[in-house]
C-alpha cells in the first residue's frame, strides 16, 4: 500500500443557481491578466448544453483523456512519441476562439450617447477585448441558458398558457440545471502525461495539478490532452496555465476562493486519502462501468488503524491524517454514496465529484408539501424525475442508470426523512433503511 493524500472537492449540484460569482472571484484572482481574457479556471455550465469550450466532452474531436488499448494498458490519446514529435510541428487538436467565446467589453464612456434601442435605452456596441473593434457576439459559454431543454417548444409560442395540452405536457419536460467545473486535479491525469516538457506535474504531498510555468514550451499538448479542457493557453506568455486549487490558500488553511464566495454553499472541500499503487489498474479496468467502482476501490478508509499506519510511514502528517479523517468528501463519496464523478470513463480518476440534482419530480408533486419524496412512488417511477436518469448517467456513470438511480433514492429519502423533522412530524425511521442508511 502506498499512501498519498489529496485535496478534493464534492458540489452539491441541486444547490447551485447559477450566480456564476465564483466564476467572477476566482476570474479577479487568477486571470485578470492580458492573454487569457477568454480563460475561466472556475466556469459555471447551463446544461443540457454545449459546455465551454463548446462541445469538449466529444473526445473523438478533440483527443483527450486516455484510451485502452487491446492489450489492456492505457495511453494518453494525445500521447504517444509520434504524436508528441508531430506536435513540434503542427498544433494538435485545439478548441478556436470561437468554440471558448471572443471576450467582449462595452463602450461605457460612451454608453449615454450610444445610439438608443428600442423606445428609450441606449445600447453600447460590445467591443472586442481582443481587438478593441466593435463585435457581434454569436456564441458565450451560458448560450444555452435560456433554452433549456425546451428551446423548440419556446421557440414556437412562449405564452405557456395558450399551448395545447399536448405541447405543454413536451414544455413541462424542459429542464435546466447547473454544473460548475474547476480542473479535477485528476489521480491519473492525461495533461501531464501528453506534455512533451514534462512541465505538468502533480504535487506529491496533496495532488494538486500544476503547470511548471519555466518548464512549459508552449506545445499545447495538454490543452489537447485534457478531457475536461481545463488547461488554457496564455497567448501572450506563450505558456500552459490551470486551475491551481489556489494552492497558496490551501497551503495556510484557507479554502479555494471558489469556494469561500459560492453563494449556494454547495462546496465542499476536504482531503483523502488513496492507494497510489492501485491508481493505474483501477484506470484501465475493461468495462467502462465498472470506472466508477474502481475509483472508489483506491480510496483509503481514514479511520483504518492500518491505513492510518501506513499514512504515517510515509510521512503524512498526524494533522492531514485527522483532517482526512473528517473530510466531508469521504463521508459523501464512500459513507452515503451520494457523490458521482465527472465523466470517469474519460479514465483520469477525476477528483471533483458531484451530487447529481433530484430536481423537482413532475409526476409525484403531492398538495401535503412533500414534494419529490415519496419513496413508494420514486422507486417505481425514476423515469418521472425532471431530469432523466440517463441524462445524469450520461454524466457521471459512463451511461450506467444503476448508480445515479441508488444516488437519487438516497436523496430522496434524507429529503423526505428532514422535511417530516422540519413539518413537526414524526420521524420516519423507516426511510433511512429503506435504502440501507440504518444507524447513519
Ligand atoms: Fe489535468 Fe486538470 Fe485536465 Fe485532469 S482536469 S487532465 S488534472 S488539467
Ligand atoms: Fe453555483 Fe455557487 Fe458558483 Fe453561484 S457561486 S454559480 S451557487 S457554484
């Protein structure tokens, strides 16, 4: 066993609202700096949608994460010599301006003498801030905010209340939810092993991904490399640059901005506490299903009086040891089983996790102020959920239902077991071990 501390976060996804304030603080912080005008280290998702940079979960375009090969072994799809030899050459597969956004800015000084729109407002032009040139802005990282799933139906008569039954019952199935996204600070991650300058390196005392800024060629590999199109290129310095986990917070006992600013209170932070030895097997098993299961096999019970000797043999400090052994990510990841990763099939071992959104249940609304918790009901009707089953599976269980299905049970039923405590009702022991939470 080899053991080795990291640095984590879970989000509790039914609590964002899309303020996108810790995309802003985070922004003041790290990149409000020429050369990466167009760069959120922290970004704020609507989904359904296309992501930012738009489309960068299709892997087939734009290489990243790893791939297993027939013999078992992985490597990275933007690794390999060849490819890395090439990437001297030609760039490899990049997002454009266009598929981030061309960041823009208003002619403020002149806001009051812009010419008006509509009856009385003015409207300033915005303005590049790449060029200073007046802009037309066609594409931004929340564009499919306000269309939601439902973007044909609105498009046709958005006056709800006149459709016919038949396409109010397709509108009412529209749903929007939110999906922050911060570098995940990956166990296996593809970034470092596709940079030809070997500039990414992982730290060794609490796994938080770093690009080397004396190191760094400007080869872009990494920006290929990564699945999650966390890491950007700085078109001035010419160097790599990503989300640092604001390290230097971390490191006196503060926590990440994004963090400390989040309106919804939906972050959690911790530290835990994993087997490097097991990383590489665990991140090539066959079945992409199983991706899931086996990340969670290499993470270590904290309060294991063997794990914790092995913690101390290898120089983790009693305080990290004690801080793993009350980090809020173990209990949600391994003790109630509520919190899923992004995307594991793209095989880094990610370590941002989600608590998917039970969303509100279109069919189970009840007049008794129970709404979405009806056990009896949720467990025979998932389908009704909001937000489809296999949408959340699509996210963070490579499309197998099963996980997200025990996910949302389990919510339901802390929902449900809460609301009777706060209703002055009697508590309902019964719904804990309905899905096998007794004693929790
Ligand atoms: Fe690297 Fe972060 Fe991308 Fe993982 S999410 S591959 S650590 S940049
Ligand atoms: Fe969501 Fe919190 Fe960010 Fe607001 S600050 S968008 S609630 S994660």
């Amino acid at each position: 066993m080899r053991v080795m501390a990291q640095m984590s976060m879970v989000m509790n996804l039914d609590k964002c609202i899309g303020c996108h304030t810790c995309s802003v603080t985070c922004k003041q912080a790290w990149t409000n700096r020429s050369g990466v005008e167009y760069v959120w280290f922290n970004n704020v998702e609507s989904r359904p949608g296309q992501g930012y940079p738009r489309t960068y979960e299709d892997q087939d375009r734009w290489q990243g994460g790893w791939t297993r090969t027939r013999s078992g072994r992985l490597k990275p799809r933007a690794g390999g010599r060849i490819k890395k030899l090439l990437s001297i050459f030609a760039n490899p597969k990049l997002p454009a301006m266009q598929d981030y956004y061309e960041p823009w800015t208003y002619d403020y000084e002149h806001l009051l003498t812009a010419p008006a729109g509509g009856t009385d407002t003015p409207v300033a032009r915005p303005k590049s801030l790449l060029t200073g040139e007046d802009t037309k802005v066609t594409w931004s990282a929340n564009w499919d905010d306000s269309l939601a799933g439902g973007n044909e139906i609105a498009a046709g008569d958005p006056v709800l209340r006149q459709l016919s039954d038949q396409v109010r019952q397709e509108y009412e199935k529209a749903f929007l939810f939110f999906l922050p996204r911060i570098c995940e600070h990956c166990l296996n991650p593809s970034c470092a092993a596709s940079c030809p300058s070997g500039a990414i390196y992982k730290r060794a005392e609490d796994g938080i991904v770093l690009v080397d800024q004396d190191r760094c060629r400007g080869w872009r590999m990494c920006v290929t490399g990564c699945p999650y199109k966390k890491i950007y290129f700085n078109h001035r310095t010419g160097k790599a640059e990503k989300c640092t986990f604001c390290f230097p917070r971390i490191e006196i006992g503060q926590p990440t901005i994004c963090s400390e600013t989040c309106v919804g209170r939906l972050r959690y932070l911790g530290l835990m506490l994993y087997d490097a030895d097991r990383v590489g097997a665990a991140a090539a098993v066959k079945d992409e299903h199983d991706l899931y299961d086996a990340q969670r096999s290499v993470f270590l019970d904290p309060h294991d009086p063997e794990v914790v000797a092995a913690a101390r043999a290898a120089d983790i400090p009693d305080d990290w040891i004690t801080a793993a052994q009350r980090s809020p990510i173990w209990d949600l990841i391994m003790k109630y089983e509520v919190a899923l990763p992004l995307h594991p099939e793209y095989r880094t071992m990610p370590m941002v996790w989600y608590i998917p959104p039970l969303s509100p249940v279109v069919d189970i609304l009840r007049d008794t102020g129970h709404d979405g918790e009806d056990l009896n009901n949720l467990f025979g009707a998932v389908d009704a959920l909001r937000i489809p089953v296999d949408y959340l599976a699509g996210l963070f269980t490579a499309g197998d239902p099963g996980p997200v299905t025990g996910v949302l049970q389990r919510l339901a039923a802390m929902r449900a077991y809460q609301r009777r405590i706060n209703l002055g009702e009697e508590r309902d022991e019964s719904l804990a071990s309905t899905v096998g939470m007794t004693g929790q």
